[in-house]
C-alpha cells in the first residue's frame, strides 16, 4: 500500500513515522508513506496557499490551485482520495478495513478556516474522527494511517487482531497481567484456571458486560 498525505506541516509527521508499528512496517516495505508539502504547488511566486474568502467572512481559506496540481502529478486510477474534515463520514473500525484495501490513499489536510469547496470536486471521500473542530487535518491523518496500516496483513499478528474492540460490534474484555494480587487487587479466579473454555465463556460474558455498560449503542442491533 502507498499513503500520500498532503499537509502544510511536514513536521508534524517525522515522530510518528519513526516509532512502533508504522516504522516496522515501511522497514518491512508493507506500506510506503510519503509526506507532501502542498506549499510547493502553489503557483505564486511567495508560495501562498490561502486567501480571504469571496463573500467576507472570519478567517483565510485554503486555495484549490496547490490541491489541484498536486493531484495532477500523484493520483493514479488506484488512488482513493481522502478530505480529513469535521463535516466528514465519522471514521471507524469497518471503514480502516475497508480502506486497507486500497493501493493508493491520498489524505489531505485541510487547514485555516476552511478550503475552497471546488477541491471537493476531487475527493473521493470525506472522513471525519469526531465531532470536534482542529487546528488542521494531520492528526486526524495519524489516526486513520495508523488505524489502517495495523491491519495491513503481517504488520500485526493475526490473532491480536482477531480478539480487538469492534471486531464482532463487542468492546475487547479487561485483561490482565503478573501479579495475581496487587494491593489486595486479584485478577479473576477463572483466568487462572488453566481450563481454556470457561475462560473464552468469561471473555464473551466480559466483553457483553464492557459493551453494555460503556457503549450500549453497538449492543441496539445485536442479539445479546
């Protein structure tokens, strides 16, 4: 998989591609992840990329001219282009799974106090990580390369990724680790049974429980 992501703020990305799971997996040449200053498709001479809006209004918005030629040089016919946005379709689970199937995903970020609404004419999709307002996309863009790239096959085992949040619309069980018994907290009984089927009869029960109580709204079209 390519991932290019359009930004201002080439910067913000070099911590997040040199640690962990997203720098194992471009080492193991799973995903190539290019980050592209849109600033340098401007076609003014002082590189200007925003602009006062037609109408009046608070705030600068992004011009289309960067978008526009920067698109030009980079999308292919497997490209998937992304607008991270708060007016977007909120990002989840099902949709990094749908996105893993790309080849090719185009994420740019907007910035400012918004973007000339002629870009839309070239996004494929607009994703949204909540509804709350950011100083720019590149957040929203971490988390949804991150969301992602773990589930590109053979970045992360198999089986961790079969027993995660949302995978069967159920949050993931409380897990624990050594010691039994810290400050008089124990770890279940039935974890330390040994026996592996009442153990994944917990886990479901636990994980029904962990829904039910913190996210009830997956549980309204599941028959418990």
């Amino acid at each position: 998989m390519r991932i290019d992501v359009l930004t201002l703020f080439p910067n913000f990305f070099e911590g997040f591609l040199n640690e962990s799971i997203i720098k194992r997996a471009i080492l193991k040449k799973k995903v190539e992840i290019n980050i592209i200053n849109f600033r340098d498709y401007s076609p003014l001479n002082n590189k200007q990329v925003d602009d006062t809006p037609y109408g009046g209004g608070a705030g600068m918005v992004l011009r289309c001219e960067p978008i526009f030629l920067c698109l030009d040089e980079i999308k292919t016919k497997d490209s998937l282009v992304i607008l991270l946005s708060p007016q977007g379709k909120t990002f989840k689970e099902q949709t990094a799974h749908t996105l893993k199937k790309y080849k090719h995903i185009i994420l740019i970020c907007g910035h400012y106090e918004g973007i000339d609404e002629r870009i839309k004419t070239l996004v494929d999709m607009e994703l949204s990580i909540g509804d709350f307002v950011l100083t720019g996309g590149e957040i929203p863009a971490m988390a949804v390369i991150d969301a992602v790239v773990r589930l590109i096959p053979g970045v992360i085992k198999e089986e961790s990724l079969d027993v995660e949040s949302f995978n069967n619309q159920l949050l993931d069980y409380p897990n624990y680790t050594k010691p039994s018994v810290y400050r008089s907290l124990k770890v279940p009984e039935v974890l330390l049974s040994g026996d592996h089927q009442k153990i994944a009869e917990y886990r479901k029960m636990e994980q029904l429980r962990v829904t039910k109580e913190k996210r009830p709204d997956l549980l309204e079209d599941k028959d418990e």
